[in-house]
C-alpha cells in the first residue's frame, strides 16, 4: 500500500512537472511586442490545454470524493462515541 502510495505521489509530481514546463514553454509566454491579454489565456486553456484540465479536474473530483469518505468515517466514529456518553 505505501509502494502504490508513493507512486501516486510520484506521478502526480512527475504531472505537475510536465504540465508546468509545457506551460512555460508555450509561445505565448515568449517576448513580444504586445503581452497576452486574458482572452488569449482562455483561448490556450480550452483549445490546446483541454486535455490537461480534464485530467486536473479528474483528480480534484477523486481527492474531493475520498475527502468526504475521510470525513463520514470520522464522524461515525465520533457519532457511536458520542453515543455512548462519559460514565465518569
């Protein structure tokens, strides 16, 4: 499990890595004569890079969904100790 743990660590790493040196590499960062308006910036996000933003997406939705099985388990945990009230 911290072998499969570390590889997803790893690739996500690796991912971030990638997609930031392709980012900086794209012509639109280059120096010219008039700097890139928003609209050019949306227009590379969601013509060349929508394949990276799906993938970002995708691993947000999974984080976002085992965040909220992270949090019931605790709360049932907390829920039956509550239950069971101090007996002190």
């Amino acid at each position: 499990m911290r072998a499969l743990s570390a590889l997803a660590r790893f690739g996500v790493f690796a991912f971030i890595l990638i997609l930031l040196s392709e980012v900086m590499s794209h012509p639109m960062w280059g120096s010219s004569e008039t700097p890139p308006s928003t609209l050019d910036f949306a227009v590379a996000l969601f013509n060349e890079w929508s394949m990276a933003i799906v993938v970002l997406g995708l691993l947000l939705a999974m984080a976002m969904i085992g965040a909220s099985y992270l949090v019931r388990d605790e709360r049932l945990a907390n829920l039956i100790w509550d239950l069971e009230g101090d007996d002190q």
